[in-house]
C-alpha cells in the first residue's frame, strides 16, 4: 500500500505579516494569497519490520531509526519528525513502522510557503493513513501549532491555511487562534488576466525569514510606532487588493502592489536590499507597475504586475540579474490525498 498527498504553494498578494499572533492578537489581520500548480509532496509506505526511514529527496537527506513513540527533530528533517511526534502523542499513543519520502518544487528560504506546506502534506498522508477525524482548518491548525510551538519555527499562519484549502483567498486572523478563510469567487477570465500579467520572478536568493519575522514581532512588542502604521497600511492593502480582484479593477493591481511594497519596508530592517531594490527599480522601468517581495523579505522570490504587453518587457530586463522567470498556473485545488 502507497500513500500520496501534494499540497501547493502559494503567492501571496497582500497584506504579509499581519498573521502574526504579536499582530493579530491585538489589531487582527488580513491576507490575500492564491495557491499555484507548484507543490509539497508525500509518500508514505508502511512497515513491518519495527523501523522509520525518512527521506527528503530534495535535500538528499536520509534518516533510519527504529520504530519510538518520539525523535529528536534536530536535523535536516525536523519538520518531518516534529509531526510524527504530534501524531503519536495526539492519535496513536504508539511508535508507528514506515517509510516517508517528500519532495518540495521549491526550496526552504523561496517565500512561497514551502516549509509549512510541506508539513501540510506530510500531515495530509498520516491522516489518510490513519483515517484521523481531521478536517481542513483541523489540519491547517495543527500544521501551525507544530511549526510554530512545538518546533518554535518563526512565522505566521497565512501558509498552512493555504495550502489546506488552496484557490483565492482572503484570510482574516484573530485573537485566540481564530482564523477565518473566505475563498474568493473570481472569474475565470479575471484569474487568466492576472496569471498572464503577474510575473513570478526567482532572484536566485535566499533568506532566514526567521531573522526578519522576529524583528517585526520585536517592534510590535516595543510599539514601534512607524512598524505598526505600515503593518496597517499592509491589512489595508489586503482590502483593495480583495476588492480590485473581484472587480477586475486590473489598472489597480500595480498600484496596489506598490503600496504594500513601498509600506512592507518600513515593518523591519532586512525585507529589502539594495540588490532587490535595483530589480525592482529595473522591473519598474521596463514597464511594471508594481510588485512584491514574496514571503517575509530579504531573497526568495519577487512579484511583478505587467499589464498589456510588457511581461516580455520586463523578462527581458531583468536578465542582467542571475534570476529567471517562473512560469505557472492558479490552482482552485488545496492538499490532496491518494491511497494505492
């Protein structure tokens, strides 16, 4: 028996950073993202003979130990053992025999969400493995409190809820963990227009978002005055962006992006350099009317916005850079799950 889950990653389009509990808790957030066809995937083979093997396949790592009820996540693959360990404690109360072998499109650090999708879809194969009672929010939940307290790993929750439930949403964070999800119902010319003029640009870098996360939680807790007014500008952000969409409003997207670009820097040192400031500027003069850091800030991946005819523009600019474009597709589809 073969067990498989894939769940996608995501591109967030507004408001970023105001899923943060050191936010949320006290203003509540907002967040706009949309999954795409780029994916965390799962295998799960069960065992009989008493031993766990993981591999990471995109990381070339592997792990074998026998069958305990709970490993030391101190290695490549802690995200995998965190949840392993959560599963035992919470549905078996016993060791469990298997092999589990996962694979990411796109690397920790990229800003699309990869690690908290991947737990996702690890959680996504022990659940149809096991038949747990889980439902899309009970996973998504779960896939924070491992990340987030169980692993102390840096972070909002914008990720786990979006590669549960996948499509276009708009994410609305509360105190006490609440957490509502309102898909949005775009149309599908709408949704194609957006795909085509949105640029999805690897800068070959990479950050620690952890660094840049714990600055911003540091000057909400100091009450940094200039910090908070950009993180509302940012919820804000996240209201004209959801209104726009469904309007098909596309002349404002550019200029919607650019407002939270423009505000973003201002939450914590470290989201921007002047690396990514050239891209940006150089991406704006070839005929982009705005754009993003995706994820915290620092590396990863950048959004462009390209209306009319300027996505090829704007490619062509940009090559003087060691990055490259990432073609893609909008996903309405969240996690998966397969037995076989």
């Amino acid at each position: 028996m073969i067990i498989r889950s894939k769940a996608p990653l995501r591109i967030g389009l507004a408001g970023g950073g105001t899923d943060l509990c050191t936010y949320s808790d006290l203003f509540g957030g907002a967040i706009l993202n949309a999954t795409i066809n780029k994916y965390a995937y799962a295998t799960i083979q069960p065992r009989d003979d008493g031993r766990i093997i993981i591999r990471a396949s995109d990381k070339e790592i592997y792990f074998e130990s026998e069958a305990v009820k709970r490993l030391l996540p101190d290695d490549g693959v802690s995200l995998h053992k965190g949840i392993y360990n959560r599963i035992v404690s919470d549905f078996t109360g016993r060791p469990l025999s298997f092999e589990l072998t996962t694979h990411v499109d796109a690397p920790p650090g990229s800003g699309l969400g990869s690690s908290s999708t991947l737990v996702v879809a690890i959680l996504g194969v022990f659940s149809e493995w096991l038949k747990l009672p889980l439902g899309e929010y009970d996973i998504a939940k779960l896939a924070y409190e491992i990340e987030r307290i169980d692993l102390k790993m840096a972070g909002g929750k914008q990720d786990q809820y979006a590669a549960t439930f996948g499509g276009v949403n708009f994410m609305e964070f509360y105190k006490d963990n609440k957490v509502i999800v309102n898909p949005l119902r775009i149309r599908d010319a709408y949704l194609n227009e957006l795909s085509i003029n949105l640029l999805l640009y690897n800068t070959e870098t990479s950050r620690l978002s952890s660094k840049i996360i714990e600055t911003q939680k540091r000057n909400l807790i100091e009450k940094n005055e200039k910090s908070i007014e950009a993180m509302h500008m940012i919820k804000e952000q996240a209201l004209r962006m959801k209104e726009a969409l469904l309007k098909g409003e596309f002349d404002k997207v550019g200029e919607i992006l650019d407002f939270g670009w423009q505000n973003k820097k201002r939450m914590a040192e470290g989201i921007t350099n002047n690396y990514l400031d050239e891209i940006y500027e150089t991406a704006l003069n070839a005929g982009a009317t705005g754009g993003k850091i995706s994820g915290a800030g620092g590396g990863g991946f950048m959004i462009f916005y390209c209306p009319g005819n300027n996505r090829a523009n704007v490619i062509n600019a940009l090559k003087k850079f060691n990055g490259k474009a990432l073609r893609y597709d909008f996903t309405s589809s969240g996690l998966t799950t397969w037995t076989f």
